[in-house]
C-alpha cells in the first residue's frame, strides 16, 4: 500500500482522531460496551443500519441517546407498541377545514439517528413503514416523496426473550439490517463503575458534540476510499458462498447442511465489505486486513443464515456457524 496518497493519510488519520473523540465522549455514559460502541459507529460511517438485541437495562437505547449527544445529529426516539400505526412514523396529511387544503406533519423518522425501541412490539404494518425509509433513504407522505436527512441511521432494538405481545421481525427485513450486534452483560468491574455512576436520584453527564453531521457524511465518502485487496474481496465472496453451499450439503462445510435452511444474501457480500472497510477507517488505516473481515462477520451475518428446525432442537446459535465457516474458509 505504498502507493496510498499523503492526503488520504492524513484523512484517514483525522477522521480516526475526530471518531476516537466520539468513543471518549460515549464513555463517559457507558460503561464497557466497547464492542457495542464500535459498531455503532461503524454503522454510522458504512451508512448501514443496526439491530441490537439484548436484556433489558444493558444500556442499548443509553447507547444511541449517547452517540447522538456526542454528536450534532438530530435524534428520534420512537416507542413501537401494538397500537402504532404507520403515519406515527413517517407522517401524515392534515387537513385544514378553513382553507381546504392539506399540509404535511412529518413523522420523527425525519431525523439523523432514528431509535426504533423494542421494534418487534409492534405489527408487520407498522415495521414495513421503516422499510422505504431504511432502503431508499426517503419517505411517501400522500403524493409527495421526501428525503431524508443525512446522516440517517436506524437503530433498532429487541428483546431476545418475550415472546407474548411481540411480532418477530420477517427475514426480508432483517435482511435490511448491515449489522445485528448483540449485547452482553457488563463484568463484575463494569457493573461496579455503573453503581458508582448511576446509583443517584439525578444522574447526569455532560457529553460534548465533538463530530457534526456534515464531517460525517464527509467519512462516509471517505469509506469509500480505503482500499479492498482483490484477495480479500474473494475471500469475503468465498465465505458468503460457503453459507450457501453448506445449506446444499456441499463446498467446505457439507457438515452443517443439517443445520441451515438457507445461506447468506448477496447484501451479506456488500455489507461484509462495507463494514470491513469501516473498522479500517476507525483505525485510521487505508486498507482492509483480513482481521477486519473476521472481526465484524458475525455481526454481519448472523441474522442472515436460516436455521433448520433440528438445529434450533439442539440450540445451535447462528454465532457458532459462522464461526465454523471462518475456520473452513481458507485466509488468504
């Protein structure tokens, strides 16, 4: 990579600088979580969406409020229950009876970060309002398609364990998601900083805004430029494939067939590349190492691969799959 420009360096060197900051300032609020924070903000600069699955109280909407604090985004929290309807999303017509015209309400999917809080309450109806918005970056109110503000990232989350009162998400809109990340418990060591931080009646922290939306829209483009060896776009190609192919009981892990109904999308290839080039950003490096490809697969792939029922039977977890993959599919 000698032939990387001076320019893109220092480039990639600030953005990293400005992102760090970011992490700085999140930290101040969250304790640990540093997994969970760097995805978000690869999600944030890879202009692809999130969904984050976890128990109750693991700081997943802390997080974003978080993010969207340490930066000058413009952030929508959006409680989805069983009786949300589409427009309380994107918006609505109203009508004015004294001039007989029609004006339009824009709904708080009309910000930069958009927290879809325990998205699986409510109804496909209301979840397929988010699809347009999450795929096509705009919004249908009546006769009229607006766009959305850029930045635009959706943050969704999930409880892993209710099942009463909850509307799983369809697979073509999981697919949608660039990352599914899930959220742990803290350690023992966290959870005692947590104590000390928010065990009071009034917790409150001063977050400074560090990055603005335009420096944003600035490293997305520069994502762009980090570069992908020919090799490792095979690889990625490879590994994607293998899903495939070991749901047809043949390539590297005909083994698994009897756990995966099907393999990997085509959007899994696009975003694994994406996202792989998104960590090299946040390490101010110009190009993507296989580490990088490794690192963020999961995340990528797990809510993509369909799993059989004999292998929910025997609580094989998606996670442990892709873990088989990586280790058959040879590095290059």
């Amino acid at each position: 990579m000698s032939n990387v420009s001076p320019e893109l360096k220092s480039q990639l060197a600030a953005a990293a600088d400005h992102l760090q900051r970011v992490r700085t300032e999140m930290g101040k609020v969250i304790v640990g979580q540093r997994e969970l924070i760097d995805r978000l903000l690869v999600g944030l600069v890879a202009r692809g969406h999130i969904l984050l699955e976890g128990l109750p109280g693991l700081a997943k909407t802390a997080s974003v409020s978080a993010l969207a604090r340490a930066t000058h985004c413009v952030f929508s929290r959006i409680q989805f229950t069983p009786d949300l309807l589409p427009g309380d999303i994107t918006g609505t017509l109203i009508y004015d009876p004294l001039k007989g015209t029609y004006s339009t309400r824009q709904g708080p999917i009309f910000a930069n970060l958009v927290l879809a809080d325990e998205i699986n309450r409510a109804p496909s109806k209301v979840q397929s309002a988010l699809l347009e918005a999450m795929q096509e970056r705009q919004v249908t109110i009546g006769d009229r398609t607006w766009p959305l503000p850029e930045p635009f990232l959706v943050l969704a989350t999930q409880n892993p364990i209710e099942q009463e009162g909850t509307y799983p998400l369809p697979e073509a809109q999981m697919d949608r998601f660039m990352l599914k990340v899930i959220v742990g418990y803290p350690t023992a060591v966290e959870e005692l900083v947590i104590l000390d931080r928010m065990a009071s009646t009034r917790p409150s922290f001063a977050l400074n805004a560090v990055v603005s939306p335009e420096e944003l829209v600035g490293y997305q483009d520069l994502v762009n430029q980090v570069h992908v060896d020919p090799l490792l776009r095979d690889y990625i190609v490879r590994l994607v494939i293998a899903s495939r192919e070991a749901a047809a009981g043949t390539g590297v892990a005909p083994e698994l067939k009897r756990l995966i109904r099907f393999g990997a999308s085509p959007r899994a290839t696009i975003n694994l590349t994406l996202a792989a080039r998104a960590c090299a950003l946040l390490e101010g490096r110009p190009h993507v190492t296989p580490d990088d490809v490794k690192r963020i697969a999961p995340d990528v792939m797990r809510h993509r691969l369909l799993l059989t029922y004999e292998a929910e039977a025997e609580e094989v977890t998606t996670e442990g799959i892709v873990q088989t993959l990586l280790g058959k599919v040879k590095v290059p």
